[in-house]
C-alpha cells in the first residue's frame, strides 16, 4: 500500500509540473502582449510630452510623478527601456527629447535610491538602463554616482559591470578609479579582459584617467594592474617612460612586465630597443616568457643588431621563442639572403619554423580563397 | 524447489526494485526540476540584461577531427567561417580518411600545401601533410595524418593550435552563430573555470541558415524524434543538474571548450579509449584536485550545436553502443574516485549516478525484465498491480521528457505547431515504453567484444547537412 501510495504521489508530482509548464507558457505569451501594451502607452505619454517641449511648455509634472510610481516595477522599466530606445537611435540631438532626458533626472535618481535595495539582478537592469542613454550629458548628478558606487559593491558581477559601464559613460574619472578600486577589494572577479574593455568605452579624457591610474597604479592588485596597462596599450602611445620604469624594475608581476614589453611592441621607443635585445638573448629556461614576449616586440624595431638577435634566438630551445623570432624576422621582411644561414643551416628546428613563416606569408599573400 | 526460498528471492528482488527506482524518479524529477527552473532563470536574466552586452573575445582554436566526412566536411567549416566571433581558428585534422575528405577541403578552399613544424606537446600519431587556406575570415589549417583514432586527431589539433583554449566539435555537427560567444562566457565570468560544454541538439528537422534557426520542427521520422526528448529529459536536465555542484563529468565531444594548457598538464585525450570526450573531463577532475588547482567545469545551456542525431534504429545502436563502452571505460579508469571524500561530490554523486543508473543500468533493466517473467511463470506476480505500475512509470517519463521539452522549446523562443506538439506527446510514451528497452539491450552487450572496437570511429551514415 505504501508503494502504491509512492506511485500516486510522483504522479501527482508530474502533473503538477505539466500543469506548472502550461500555466508558466501561458503566462510568457500574456508577459509579451502585456509588455507590448505597456510600451505603447509609455510611448504615448513620452510622445506627448515631447510635444509640450516642442512647444517650449516643460515636461507636466504629472507624467513625472507617474513615472516614479511606475518605473519602481522593472516590468515598466523594460517597458520604458523599449519606448526609449527607438526615440534615441530616431532622435537623439533633438532638442526636445535632450530636454526630456534632463528633466527625468530626479526620478531617475529616485529609482535609483528604490533599486538599490531590489536584488541584484534588477539592480543590474537598472545599471544598464542608466549606461544605455548617453547619460554623461544628462546625468551629472554627484549623488547619482555616489549610487552607482555603491551598486559596484554588490556581489553580483552583472551589477558591478552595469554599473562600472554606466561610471565610464559618465566619464567621470575620479569615479571611475573609485570604481576600480571597490573591485579590487571585493569578491566578485572580473575578468581582465571585461575590465580593459569597459575602460576603453569610457567618454571623458583618457589622458586624465591614465594620469589617475599611474598615480595609484602600486595600489592595485596584480589582475587589475594588468588589465589596467592593457588598457593603456590600447588607447595611448604616450607613457613610453612609465612603461619603461615598470619593463625594468624586477620587483614587479610577472605579467605586468610582460605586458610593458608588450607596449613596446606596439609602440616604438628607441631606449626599449637595449632592454628587449638583452630579454630575447636570455638563455634561462624559467625566463622564457620574457623571452618570448620581447622576440615578437622586437617586430617594430628593424635594424641589423635586431635580425642578429633574433637569428639567435631561432636555435633557442623553446619552441615559442623560436615562433615568435621567426614571425618577427618575416613581419620585418628580412631579406633571404640574409636568412640563408638560418635556412641551409644544421638547425632542423630554426630552419622548419624560418621556413613555414615565409611559405605561410607567401600564402596569404599571394593567395585568393573561393 | 523451496518455494519459500523462491517467495524470499522474488521478495528482495522486488525491494531492490523499489528502491532503484525510487532513486532514479528522485532523480529524474530533480534534474527536471532544477534544469526547468534554471533554463527559465536564465531567460528572465537575460530580458534583464544581466549578461555581457559587450563584445569581450577571448582567443579559441576549433579543432575538428575528421574521418572519411567528404559529404559533411565543407559545410561544416563553411557553417564555422560564419560564426559571429572575431578571434578565432579553425583546424581541420583528416585522421587518415579513406574516401575524399582533404581533398574536397583544399579544393573549396583553395589551400595550398606547407611544411608547417608542430610542436608535439601531447603524443599524437605524426602528420603526412599541413594545408594552410589563404584570406580567409580567420586562419583555417588541414592537418592529414597517420589514423589513430578520434582522440588521437584531437590531440593533434590541440598540439598545432595557438591559442590558449581550445574547442572540439564534430565534423558533422553546425555551431550555432552565436555559440562560441556563449562558450566562452563561462570563461569570462569566472577565472577559474577550465572547461565549459555547450549544449547538444539534434538538428533533424531544424533548418538553419547562417548559422541561425529559421525553422523548427519535429523530424519527420520516428526516431530522430523521440531522441529529441530523450536529449532534453536525460542530457539537458542531468547536466544542468551537475552543473550546480561543479559535478558534471562528461562533455560532449561534439561542443565543448577547454583550457589548453590543463588539458596539456593532464596528458590530453586519452588515445586508448572510445569515450575520450568523458575520460578527458573525469581525468581534470582528478587532476585538479590530486594538484589543489581550483577549478570549475560548467554547462552553457546557451551555446548551442546541432548534431544530426542518427536516422536508423542500426545507426543509433553504434552510437550508443560506442558511449556505453566510453562510459565503462572512464569509470573504470577512475574508479578512486567513488565515494572518496578527496572528490567530494564528484565522487558521491556524479560517479554513482553514472555507476547506477548509466552503466549498469542496462543489466538492471534486462534483469527486471527477466524476473518479471519468472515471476509471472510462478504465479507470484500481481498482475494488475504490475500493469499500473508500468503505467505510472511511463505516464512519469512521458510527463518529465514533456516538461525539459518544453521548458527549452519556451526558453529559446522556438515556434511549435499543433501538429508537432501532438507527435512530442504522443512519441514521449512510446520512447519510455519502447526505445528505452531496445536501448538497454544494446547497451547490455556493447561491452562484448569492446576491446577489438577501442580506437576505431564510428561509422554513421552521413547526411548532407542543409546549411546555407
């Protein structure tokens, strides 16, 4: 009797969830028509609204007050999001709807307040919502980004990167590096490349957050350091100097000094030119990433004291510090009469990947693909 | 014969019966459960933005082994030349086909032969030539080698790939556009993941163009279709389930990402087996705990590939004979790892699930079966108590495979029509109620003879994928 009574209950259990499945499709498709009408109300009152700034009249403080009571719901927010969204990409340097987006300042710092007390996902939203309308020329509110601050605490890495995305649309520095240092400390991680690539959108002067950044670089922990000289790699050619005394000082991260050689390969510097011939001839196994790093720099630096190093560095017994030689001494276009050491020589290693590196930029080159 | 002996042994039989299946139901309704729920989640995260709306690449090599795929084998590198992903290679590795595959490679892609050196960081049977395809969206490299079997193509792609994750796929499988994107996500949101598994789907009677979905139906035939079901109630939902415990131990070796340099520290694909895509994943547990490497192993529900899942019942038995063998072969390999406190849940639950209800699954079922009809011979079964039991056991079946059918058709913004949710209804019945047991038979004898079969592909009869 037990078991039968087992049977029934799993039965049971099964049609609950059968009748879970149809009522959650159900609702997803009333969720879509119910969010459709939504936006085309919001639409509406926006529309309206816009009219009254044609007008020269200011935004009714009643559609204001309706916006605050509706826009706490996320549902309205998604809504709002989507009636935006087409009058941004039609309209955006309209006068009117510029003027619409400033007068919404104190309800957006109000939702801001409510959604910080909202579980992170909505509050995530919610930083996104902010990141999405150019509000760098609309939202210059101090306490507003006092909130995204505070939303870039929050144990939720969709949160921290919505809101460190929304700090650098505002193209606030100072907030910007307050931002970076709240996630150093904390305990979400976020991956170097996602920190590089929100610093590259950032909309203020660049020169003037990198300036903050040298002066607290030692401040940070060696993830962020890297992805914060990436960062620097990527946008400006102007901190040779910087890169140089952090390339040379023994006592830094492995890979922030990787990365300083890497500056070097992307951007030449003439006193970088000693420094990476002395790591590409280093013969010490456990420095080979040095090694390696330097060779392929060293592309930018043609020369005949160049092709002798990396000619030398072709009989290294590392297969990546013999790739990257190879891959320099062919982006330079070395002459061949000037590899035909290298390609005749007793060096079965030095000679393969010296050859491959020719053929395969023939092929490129000379190649067409159906 | 006593007959009391007889009643005690029908007795325990029916006790362990009980209890088996009450522990499969348990866990069939949890994974449904938690895969439903989760699918659903994740839809609600995603319509609140809570994913990285940026473009964030990191680096991946494809690599593709390939043996005897001459009618699959250009569209599928055609299908990956389209992915929406800007840093990536493709490497093709013919593992000493026997019908034209290289061939129809070099000729649609006009590639050109190389002496290209590899550098051999796992053992792998040598290369006979490298072929390099001029401007193409992203590097595409055809290695031909020595045969040796899938696991040994693979290791050969991972030695001539240069980036530091890599991912295998078949070569008659399609990457949806957007997969390697999500693929790697997992990557991005936490650094210590070391291996992500998409999600496998059967493309029987998906049209697909660019890489996206146009049009989705049922397949057409019988079979294919209830694969379709069974796919969702015992992969999806399983792995989704694993997923939450950093328990999974098998990603298919139709999609999945890796970090090279682990796989590399762990020896690579294990060449002596059949399974290697689960050898490989039990293998990094192992060793990342044996290393105290902190690492996650996760589910991207959303990076989608499309498989053709076989047509024929003859070509389903291969297939699943072969991931029966794999599957005896991984376990018994890693056999430390049941119940060893050292592998935490891994070893409780992943390796026990697995044990139970996947390896020995199949005798257990044969065996029921067997003792049913003794009993019935004896006269010591209660008939109509049997039959509702059979009910029940398919009415639960047919009713978890609709519900992870579902939830993913809903999650994914697929369009059903009325007659294919009628043939999903009606096929889920008789998947449970029939296929099941075919399978448990060829399953109970895939292990017989399996040693002449280890390194050998499996040879499906292919179809030309529809892929404009």
């Amino acid at each position: 009797m037990r078991i039968e009574f087992m049977l029934y209950f799993y039965g049971a259990v099964c049609i609950s969830m059968l009748a879970f499945n149809v009522a959650y499709a159900v609702l997803l498709r009333s969720g879509e028509s119910r969010l459709t009408r939504r936006t085309r109300r919001l639409t509406a009152a926006v529309e309206e609204q816009l009219g009254r700034l044609d007008q020269g009249l200011p935004v009714d403080s009643r559609h204001l007050s309706a916006l605050r009571r509706k826009l706490r719901r996320v549902n309205n927010l998604t809504a709002f999001d989507r009636t935006l969204r087409p009058l941004v990409l039609q309209r955006g340097d309209d006068p009117s709807l510029q003027a619409y987006l400033i007068q919404l300042q104190p309800c957006i710092l109000y939702l801001a307040l409510i959604y910080r007390k909202r579980e992170t996902t909505q509050t995530a939203y919610f930083s996104y919502f902010l990141s999405r309308y150019m509000l760098q020329q609309h939202m210059p509110v101090q306490s507003l980004q006092d909130v995204l601050l505070s939303y870039m605490a929050r144990e939720n890495l969709y949160c921290r990167v919505n809101a460190l995305q929304a700090l650098c649309s505002f193209g606030n520095a100072q907030h910007v590096m307050e931002a970076l240092h709240l996630q150093d400390r904390g305990a979400v991680f976020l991956h170097e490349k996602i920190l590089t690539e929100t610093l590259l959108t950032y909309t203020g002067d660049h020169d003037a957050l990198i300036s903050m950044i040298w002066d607290a670089l030692d401040t940070f922990s060696p993830h962020t350091q890297l992805a914060l000289l990436n960062y620097i790699r990527f946008r400006s050619g102007s901190y040779p100097k910087e890169m140089f005394a952090l390339m040379e000082d023994p006592g830094q991260d492995k890979e922030v000094r990787l990365s300083a050689i890497r500056y070097f390969g992307r951007y030449h510097y003439a006193p970088a030119l000693e420094p990476l011939l002395a790591f590409a001839a280093d013969q010490d196994p456990s420095r080979w990433e040095y090694a390696t790093v330097s060779a392929s720099s060293l592309a930018r630096y043609p020369g005949e004291q160049t092709v002798e190093a990396l000619k030398q560095a072709l009989h290294s017994g590392n297969w990546y510090i013999r790739c990257a030689a190879a891959a320099s001494l062919e982006a330079q276009q070395v002459d061949y009469a000037d590899l035909m050491d290298i390609v005749n020589g007793d060096d079965r290693y030095a000679r393969e990947i010296m050859t491959y590196q020719r053929e395969s930029h023939r092929i490129q080159k000379a190649g067409v693909a159906p | 014969m006593n007959m009391d002996a007889v009643q005690l042994f029908f007795d325990i039989v029916g006790a362990f019966f009980v209890l088996y299946m009450l522990g499969y139901a348990s866990f069939l309704f949890l994974a449904v459960a938690v895969g439903s729920s989760t699918l659903y989640q994740l839809k609600r995260r995603n319509h609140l933005k809570n994913e990285l709306l940026q473009e964030y690449y990191v680096p991946v090599s494809i690599v593709v082994p390939a043996y005897n795929e001459e009618i699959t084998i250009v569209s599928t590198v055609r299908s990956l030349l389209s992915l929406e992903y800007k840093l990536y290679e493709i490497i093709v590795v013919d593992d000493g086909s026997t019908d034209r595959t290289a061939a129809a490679l070099v000729e649609a892609f006009g590639m050109e032969q190389i002496a290209r050196p590899i550098h051999r960081m796992v053992s792998c049977q040598p290369e006979k030539a490298v072929f390099e395809a001029p401007n193409l969206k992203v590097p595409l490299t055809l290695i031909c080698k020595k045969n040796g079997g899938k696991a040994d193509a693979l290791n050969m792609g991972i030695n001539a790939s240069r980036y530091p994750y890599f991912v295998c796929m078949d070569a008659d499988s399609v990457l949806q556009y957007d997969s390697l994107e999500k693929i790697v996500r997992p990557v991005l949101e936490d650094g210590t993941v070391v291996a992500v598994g998409g999600a496998v789907r059967p493309c029987n009677g998906a049209e697909i163009q660019g890489g996206r979905v146009v049009s989705y139906h049922m397949p057409s035939r019988i079979l294919p279709c209830m694969q379709v079901l069974e796919y969702d109630r015992s992969f999806l939902a399983a792995r989704i389930l694993f997923d939450r415990f950093n328990g999974s131990i098998i990603i298919s070796g139709a999609f999945g990402l890796f970090k090279k340099s682990l796989v590399i520290d762990a020896g690579g694909y294990d060449t002596t087996t059949m399974g290697e895509d689960m050898e490989l994943v039990v293998k990094l547990h192992v060793f990342c705990r044996e290393h105290n490497i902190p690492y996650r192993i996760r589910y991207a529900t959303d990076a989608i590939c499309w498989t053709q899942a076989p047509d024929s019942l003859s070509d389903l038995c291969k297939q699943r004979r072969r991931w029966h063998i794999g599957l005896f072969d991984s376990l018994t390999r890693h056999r430390r790892i049941l119940a060893n406190p050292k592998y935490g849940l891994v070893g409780f639950i992943s390796y026990l699930y697995f044990l139970i209800y996947e390896l020995l699954s199949p005798y257990i079922e044969i065996f029921g079966v067997f003792t049913v009809i003794a009993a019935f011979a004896l006269d010591l079964i209660n008939v109509p108590f049997m039959i509702l039991f059979f009910l029940i056991y398919v009415l639960y079946s047919a009713i978890l495979s609709l519900t992870a059918f579902f939830a993913r058709i809903h999650t994914i913004d697929l369009k059903l029509s009325v007659t294919d949710i009628l043939k999903a209804v009606g096929l889920c019945a008789l998947e449970v109620s029939f296929l099941r047991f075919i399978l448990a038979w060829v399953r109970g004898t895939a292990l017989l003879g399996y040693r002449k079969k280890k390194q050998q592909w499996g040879t499906i009869q292919r179809q030309k994928i529809n892929f404009q």
